[in-house]
C-alpha cells in the first residue's frame, strides 16, 4: 500500500502521520524538545532538536509500521511561523531559533514603523509589525549581535531548515514568508523597499515557491537514518495555519476555521483577492497557488479556561465543567467575561490589555463563571468575524477545531453566538492533515489540494443557531464591546501597583 507522510513542527514537538490514498490515518507519532527562555521574554529552541526528532518520527512511522522505505510516496510539513534561523555561508545555524513567542523586539518593532510607515506596511505586506514575525527578530540579532549577524548568509523558518536537512534544498514557501514582514503580497517577491530601509542584502532571504513545490528526493545520509527511500518525494509545505485551514478543509469562499486552542484563531478563505484589514486581521498567504487568507487571533482562548480551572477549580472534571455550562442560560445570569489574561491581538492589538469579570454578584455559581468564560472566548472570536464579513467576505460554514470542538455545548454556543451553521471534523488532525493533504496532491494523487481535501476531510457534527438565543447574544456582544474602551486605561494604571 501506498502512503503519505504530513509533518507538524510546533512549538513544542513534531508530530507525524501516516496516511494512505483514501486519507485514512494509519499511524501517528510525536516527539518533543525543549524550549529555552533563558532571559524574560526570550523564547528559543535549538534547530538540531528539530531536525533530530523529525528523522525519530520518519523512522518510528515505518518501523512501527512494519513499511519498507518504498511505501511512503511523499511527504510534506506543516511548521510554526515566523520563527528566525541564521545561517551561515555553510547553511549551519549561527545561533538558537528565535521563535514567534518571543517578545524581545519591542523596540525593534517601533524602528520599523517609524523607518517604513503603517500604511506603506499595509500596502506592501497587508499587515501590521508584531514582535512575534520575523523581520523584528533580524534587526534584533544585527543590533544586538553584531558578530552573528556580519557572518549571516541566509535565514530561514523553522520547517525550511528541517526540510533544508533532509533535501539539501534551502527555501521557503509562500504561506510561511508572508509571515516575515519582508515579502510584498502583491507580486509574492520579497519586497525590495523594506529590505532597502533596513540595509538587507536581498541574498539573505531564500527562493520562494509554492505549498506543493517538489522539492527534490531525501539525502541518502537521511534517507539511511529513517528509512525511507531517498527517491521519496519532499514537498514545500506551508505555515501552521494555512495547513491547518487545508487540514479543516478551508478552500473555498464562504469557509472559515474557528480554531480554539491555547491561543484562539478565527481564519476565512479570501480566495485570490488581496486586501489588508489596516492591521487589525492577519492577511496571508494559502496554500493553494494565488490565494490568501484572513485571520483574527484571541491570545488567550482556551487558556482562560485552563487559567480558570486551575486555580479555582482543580478537582472537576474538565469535560463535566464546560458540559454543566448547558444548564446555564445564554449571558450566565449577567455575567461578562473578557479574555484578556495575556493581553489582546485582535482587534485591540494590545498586550496591557487585561481581562474583566463584570457583572459577578453573591448569586453566581461556578458553572456561571465556566459559561461566562467560554461566552467571553466566543465573542472575542465573533469580533475577527464581524472584521471579515464588514470587509466584504461571505461566511457561512464555521469549521470548529480544537477544544471548542469538542463538546457539544460549546459547538451550539458557537453557532448560536456566531448566527452560523458550524461543524465539527470526523477525524480531526490539524496541520498535520493539512501537510499530508499537501503530499498526496504533490504526488499526483488528486488534481488539487481542494480535490485532496474532498477524499481526506469529513465533517462530522452539525449544528444550527438557535435564532433566540442569537437574538439574545447579539445584545450581549454588544455590551462586551463596551468593556475594553471602558477598562484599557484602568487596567494601564492598574499595571503600577503588580
């Protein structure tokens, strides 16, 4: 039998699956590595982590597998964004990964509005400096490591190096180098004006090709230590969130992902047309060739349900928690939750941000707070929604993954919140199925990654909005819109006395 192979490189370990041409999973592996935060605020890992357990992952897929090299036809990667890895003029690591959770670039991030512009930003780009992309992190290692940065010959993100390793072809692909805040959206290239202001050599940044590029055979030395043929078709991949989109199915107009992990993701398919949303909404890159996407990011999603829970709830059970929520009538008795514990992306875009129970009095019991705080995530997500329908894109299926999808009553208050029909997948994998879908298009098994998709996505569950409680939710979310201009500078002064 014939197989893929899709890779996920996150941030805390890689994950591989093996599927075959009716994109059934026949095996899953993973494998963690550590994260370094060696000064506050920095966030780093070591790029040979990586490399070292993807080929533990390959190799445990076909071993475990009892699979001759031959069985897997193609495989591709999914990989965390805006990560920055120097090399130098061997193509070996200068230094440890800066990772997109890294918050050091604050400075750098200011340096580079003031040297290019927001609206010039805007144009170019289609977004807004964030100390999470890359561009901030090149100007952080030329400032602050000058003897780094004069020995640099070339960067790239974290699943273009692992795939550097096992190819011997260096490169990015689109959906990833839009996250870097040096591509120009408009023509796919990477944009002379913002490397000029920076006195970037145009040398320092790899070719660029799309999700599906065949990137060559695996390197015999890789090809010994895994398993594989070193004839195995090796594909570009993409940026974790354009594979999770694929992965969920989100390639056509009308498709959105409501994606409620650590962090929450609101992502809709925009198709070719290329807009920017003034930096309130992420505009990237797909995978699909010429097309794009929106997103909306909550920082913390699923987190302030986490945070909740282990503080002040450690012995319940964590599915019986949000499933009691159902008793609870829409808006918790009066109680309003905003999820700002870590500070807010969109649309506020500010990290003083910090979250608010209103409305609590003696009467509320903790399934009240539960609900409050899940209505809170929801409607955090509801206004990146509300930022894409007002700029003219269509939405009428939500596709729900991760913690938000997997409860029933969490799915209703999504639709119910949303006003849309939202369903939930069979076989939910992430990224991972969206870099495997990646591999079986690229092999030729299908025609395109929307064809792929078709055979690999099943939708599982179904739910409607309840046209009353939308009604009742819809005089809620704009009461929680009232609590972030009427809090931000309390919450600022507040930040004095911690």
């Amino acid at each position: 039998m014939e197989y893929v192979i899709g890779l996920d490189l996150g941030t805390s370990s890689i994950k591989g699956i093996l599927t075959d041409r009716q994109g059934t999973i026949a095996a899953e592996e993973s494998e963690s590595y550590p994260i370094y935060h060696e000064q506050d605020g920095h966030s780093e890992q070591d790029p040979e982590d990586w490399v070292r357990q993807t080929k533990s992952v390959l190799k445990k897929l076909i071993q475990n597998n009892n699979l001759d090299g031959g069985d897997i036809k193609g495989i591709s990667f999914s990989g965390q964004m805006h990560g920055l890895v120097l090399l130098d003029g061997d193509h070996n690591p200068l230094r440890r990964a800066i990772l997109w959770n890294d918050t050091r670039t604050s400075r750098e991030v200011k340096e580079i509005e003031e040297a290019v512009g927001q609206e010039k930003l805007w144009e170019i780009t289609k977004n807004s400096p964030l100390e999470g992309f890359t561009l901030p992190k090149i100007l952080w290692v030329k400032k602050h490591e000058p003897d780094v940065f004069a020995r640099a010959e070339m960067f790239l993100l974290p699943k273009d190096y692992v795939r550097y390793r096992l190819t011997g072809q260096a490169g990015m692909d689109l959906s990833d180098a839009a996250g870097t805040l040096l591509m120009d959206l408009n023509t796919n290239e990477w944009s002379t004006a913002v490397l000029e202001a920076f006195d970037l050599p145009s040398s320092l940044c790899p070719p660029l090709f799309p999700a599906t590029e065949h990137c060559g055979g695996m390197l015999e030395e890789a090809a010994q230590e895994t398993g594989c043929s070193s004839s195995v078709m090796i594909f570009a991949g993409g940026a974790d969130n354009a594979c999770g989109a694929v992965g969920a199915g989100i390639l056509e107009k009308g498709k959105t992902m409501c994606s409620i992990g650590t962090s929450g993701v609101l992502l809709s398919y925009a198709g070719g047309e290329k807009t920017h949303f003034n930096g309130k909404l992420h505009f990237f890159n797909h995978a699909p060739a010429d097309t794009y996407y929106a997103m909306g990011v909550t920082l913390a999603a699923g987190y302030s349900l986490q945070w909740f829970k282990e503080n002040f709830l450690k012995d319940d059970d964590f599915s019986e928690m949000v499933q009691k929520t159902e008793s609870v009538p829409a808006g918790a008795r009066g109680l309003l939750f905003t999820p700002y514990i870590t500070g807010e992306r969109t649309p506020h875009n500010d990290a003083l941000a910090r979250g608010s129970f209103i409305g609590m009095d003696s009467s509320h019991t903790k399934n009240e707070f539960v609900k409050a705080i899940m209505e809170g995530i929801t409607f955090s997500l509801k206004e990146s929604l509300n930022l894409i329908e007002q700029n003219g894109m269509g939405v009428d299926t939500i596709v729900s993954i991760g913690g938000g999808a997997k409860s029933k009553a969490w799915l209703q208050m999504q639709a119910d919140i949303f006003g849309k029909e939202v369903v939930s997948l069979r076989n939910e994998q992430g990224p991972a199925m969206g870099a495997a879908i990646i591999a079986a298009a690229g092999c030729g098994w299908f025609e395109s990654l929307q064809e792929a998709a078709v055979v690999f996505v099943q939708n599982d569950v179904s739910v409607m909005p309840d046209p009353e409680k939308t009604k009742r939710y819809e005089q809620i979310f704009a009461l929680y819109q009232q609590v972030y201009t009427q809090t931000k500078d309390i919450t600022k002064q507040l930040a004095a006395f911690r």
